[in-house]
C-alpha cells in the first residue's frame, strides 16, 4: 500500500538522502535550495511511502485546484530512484493523481526535466502524459553542446573567439558575486527588460554557501574592470549557464566569445553537456533568433523544455493499460 503524505519538516533528512539517489534530480531538488523563497510560494510537496519507506517525491506548489511542479524551479516532476520499473511507476501515479482527485486538487502541471539532466532514461512521465490526455502548455529549446561529440564553431564565433583570445583579458573563478551582479548583470536587465534577476544578490550568495561546488561564478577583467561574467549551476551531468551578461564595452571587445570559450574548451570539457539556456520569451511562443544564432555559433542545438497539465480525475486511464 502507497502512503503519500505533504512533505513537513522532520522529512528533511529523509528527502535530501532521495534527491541524493533519485535518478532524475539535481541540487535545485534539494530542500536547501527549494526554501530559500519558501516565502513566495505556498508549498505542497508531496513524499510517497510504501512499507515505511520513501519511494518518491513531487516538488509542488499550490494554487487554488492547481497543483505545481514547484513555480520556483526550472524544472521538476515526480523523483524517483533507478530501481523503480515503469509499471510500478505507473501504479504510483496512479495512486498519486487519485489522491489529489480525492482532495480536490484538479490538475497537476508538471515541468518535465530534460533528458539530458538525467542519470538513467526517464521518460516514463511522458508516457504519463500521454495516458492522461495531458495539455501541454510549454515549450521552451534550451541550447546544449554535447561536449563528448562536438559540433566545430561557426566561423563568425571563431572569429569573435580570435578577436577576445587578442584582447588579453583575465578569466577569473571568483566565490563572490557582488561585481557581476552590480556593475553587469542588474545593469543590463534593468535597462533592457525593465526586470531584476530572479536570484538578488544575498539569495544568490546564501546558494553559493550551502552548494559551493555547484555555483560558480565566472568573469572577464581588462586591467582591473570586469566586461563580462557567467554563473554556472553545476550537476553530475550538465554545466548550465544561469545568467550571462557583459558590458557595452566588453560586448565590443567580444569578452562573451572570449568567456565561453574558456568554459567549453577548459573549465567544463569533462562534463556531458554545457547548457545555454533558453533563447524563448511568451510562454515559448517567441523565439529571440539572435541569441538563439549566438548560441548555436557555439555547436549548441535545441533541446525541448516541456510544461504539462494533467486533469487529475484522469488517474482512471491507468487501470487499463494491461493486455
């Protein structure tokens, strides 16, 4: 018998010993990283028992019937550990849709995690999808260099490359933020969206202190002035740019090029994967093409970032999948 209960705190231990394991997570699973806006968001997360023992666990939110892979987060859905067989999997959903029918809540919108932040194929919530006539209704391209096999640079990047290899600018791993973010980053969202970047600086810097290994931050000096800068959220699998930005005059110089350059050829060469980001804005019905040409310049190709509503008073297609 399935138990699935609302995450409270004496859970703590329990959950970040499952996201240690689950085969589908990253640190942003991890309760330390989840709480640090526990204030904007009421959680509902959900942690799945069988036999006293934790099977799964839903990073959620709640808002009115609506159930989410938790607002807060990139991504999400229903972790799980390696040994669990898809029709298990698929009884657990079951389980889990029904209760949440049985609550009232009447749609779960799932963020699905692309594959390429997975430790062993997971695809078992698309079939979910599927079976419950979910909608979806995202669908964002992240741009990913697959570092293992690479794709050459376009000749436009490898020639912004040569131009910030000339530049003679300083690479520097730094364990503050507080240049980048007041003298680049804020700058420059300000003044072109009018926006703050989601992380301030004391949340950003509280992050880096409880993951100091999967924060990084990267940025570009000339003779003592930072032109651009990149900070890096590091899993087993992915090197993932969270925030990129220069100045007017580093954009001049090709600081960006010079910078990325230097995190796919050096930094993170061992990694699988180096994830841009998306290049999308309206829910993914717009494409911002420039940063997308940028990106790819770099040998990045899309892969999908998908958002998923699941009526929940669909848990009875489940029952029938046996022939």
């Amino acid at each position: 018998m399935i138990e699935i209960k609302p995450y409270i705190p004496e859970y703590l231990p329990l959950w970040e010993a499952f996201v240690s394991k689950a085969k589908n997570a990253t640190f942003l699973l991890s309760r330390h990283f989840m709480d640090y806006h526990q204030e904007r968001f009421e959680d509902h997360s959900l942690a799945c028992f069988k036999g006293g023992k934790m099977i799964a666990v839903l990073p959620a939110n709640l808002v009115g019937d609506t159930l989410y892979s938790h607002q807060g987060l990139t991504y999400g859905g229903l972790l799980v550990l390696p040994t669990l067989k898809t029709d298990a999997y698929l009884d657990l959903c079951k389980e889990l849709l029904q209760f949440l029918h049985e609550k009232q809540i009447r749609h779960l919108v799932l963020k699905n995690l692309p594959a390429i932040y997975e430790d062993f194929p997971s695809d078992e919530i698309r079939y979910l999808q599927f079976i419950t006539k979910a909608k979806r209704l995202r669908n964002d391209l992240t741009s990913v260099v697959s570092l293992h096999r690479r794709i050459p640079y376009t000749k436009n990047r490898k020639r912004a490359v040569v131009k910030g290899r000339q530049g003679h600018f300083k690479f520097e791993e730094l364990a503050e933020f507080d240049a980048f973010w007041e003298e680049v980053l804020t700058p420059n969202l300000k003044r072109t969206h009018g926006v703050s970047p989601v992380h301030s600086l004391q949340e950003i810097s509280m992050l880096k202190s409880k993951f100091p290994d999967s924060i990084r931050q990267f940025n570009v000096y000339k003779e003592g002035e930072i032109l651009a800068g990149a900070t890096i959220f590091e899993s087993e699998n992915v090197a993932h740019a969270q925030y990129i930005s220069a100045t007017d005059k580093g954009n001049e110089m090709a600081a960006l090029d010079f910078l990325f350059d230097c995190l796919l050829q050096e930094v993170f060469k061992g990694k699988r994967f180096f994830d841009f980001g998306i290049s999308n804005e309206c829910k993914g019905l717009k494409l911002n093409k420039g940063l997308l040409y940028w990106k790819e310049g770099f040998g990045a190709r899309s892969v999908s970032c998908e958002v998923y509503k699941i009526p929940t008073e669909n848990y009875t297609n489940l029952s029938s999948l046996d022939i």
